[in-house]
C-alpha cells in the first residue's frame, strides 16, 4: 500500500520490507509507504533478547527517518529464542533443519520489538518510543521428513527460527501458544494499537 496521508495528516512509514507486516499494518487502515531499513542487524549476545529487539527496531526506525518531514516511522524486528539461544533467521538449508529438530516438541519464545519515530516539519526527531512483546510457542513432535519437506520449499529461510506460523505447513507444527498470534507473525497489532493512541492518535482517526 502506497498513499499520501489526508488533510495534512502525518505520513506513516514502515521501515520494513516484510510483505506480512505491510499486510498487518495494513488493518489500521491508514494510508502507509514502505521503506525497508538496509541497517547492521549485529547485536551483542550478551544483552537481554527483550532489549536486542527494541534496540534493533530503533536502529532501523532511526535509519528510515532520515531525511523524512512530518512523518510516523515504524520499525520493527522478531526473534526467535529457544533454551536461552537467539535463532535467527537461517544462513542455510540445514541449519533450517538444524532450527526445527531443536523446536520439536518443545516451548519457545518469540520476541518482536517495535519502534515509533515522530519527526517534525524540519525532519527532526521530536519523539521516540519502544516496546515488545513476547509469545510463546509449543511445538509438536516433528517427523524428520516433513521437517525437510518444509525446508525444501524454501519458506523458512526468511523468517527467524525457521518457521513461519502462517505459512501452510508450518502452521502445522504448532501445537498451541500462550499469548498474541500476530506478534509471531511479525507485529504485535494490539500492542501497537494502544501505544499509537497516544503516540500518534491522530492516525487511528482516518477511515
């Protein structure tokens, strides 16, 4: 979705080029562009998983602002951590399979943290705020076939831990969670929803 804001209302931006949170974002009903972050995604192991997502949405809200005038920017990134080790996305088919053998019939945790950037008439920064959330996810037991099966698809090797809920077969392996579905998917919309009303309430008021 790519539109001009109405009646001189803000632009909102999403630093992201994740096709399922344009999708998500896009149930605010709010005219939005996209401008994906070509930011350093490094981060020290030895900080806390609910400040490596914050720190890192910040870092590519900050990167998208840049330049931009009366504008929303928001940032977001998810993480997977299993057994107190971060899985990131996969570097390669069997590390992919190496991801979903450690998952099976097990809990984890999934973490998105989300930025929201206010800039001014001038492009300055005028107000920040960050946040998380955290889901967690069980797993059934998972054959070694279907693993790769799934894997052969390709599906995985974009998404943080190697799975993607919403994708036909990996919905498939979960067996249940404990908290907001969409913050797997990649944007926790009832969080964001109550930090925009008072963030940037005049974006919830367009049809």
């Amino acid at each position: 979705m790519t539109a001009s804001p109405k009646n001189n209302l803000p632009l909102l931006i999403l630093a992201s080029g994740s096709p399922r949170r344009k999708k998500l974002l896009g149930q605010l009903h709010y005219p939005f562009t996209v401008q994906p972050s070509m930011v350093d995604e490094h981060f020290s192991g030895n900080e806390r998983p609910s400040d490596i997502v914050q720190v890192l949405a910040l870092r590519k809200a900050k990167d998208v602002a840049t330049g931009q005038k009366d504008s929303i920017i928001i940032g977001a990134d998810t993480i997977v951590v299993y057994d107190k080790a971060i899985l990131e996305k996969p570097k390669s088919a069997e590390e992919a399979v190496s991801m979903l053998q450690k998952l099976s019939n097990s809990t984890h945790q999934v973490l998105t943290g989300v930025a929201l950037i206010k800039t001014d008439q001038d492009g300055s920064i005028i107000n920040q705020l960050t946040f998380y959330e955290n889901t967690g996810v069980t797993f059934g037991k998972l054959e070694q076939a279907e693993i790769r099966q799934y894997v052969a698809s390709g599906s995985p090797m974009d998404k943080a831990g190697a799975y993607g809920i919403q994708d036909d077969r990996g919905a498939f392996f979960v067996k249940c969670i404990e908290g907001d579905y969409y913050n797997i998917v990649g944007l926790p919309l009832h969080l964001l929803y109550q930090k925009l009303k008072t963030f940037a309430p005049e974006i919830l008021k367009i049809d």
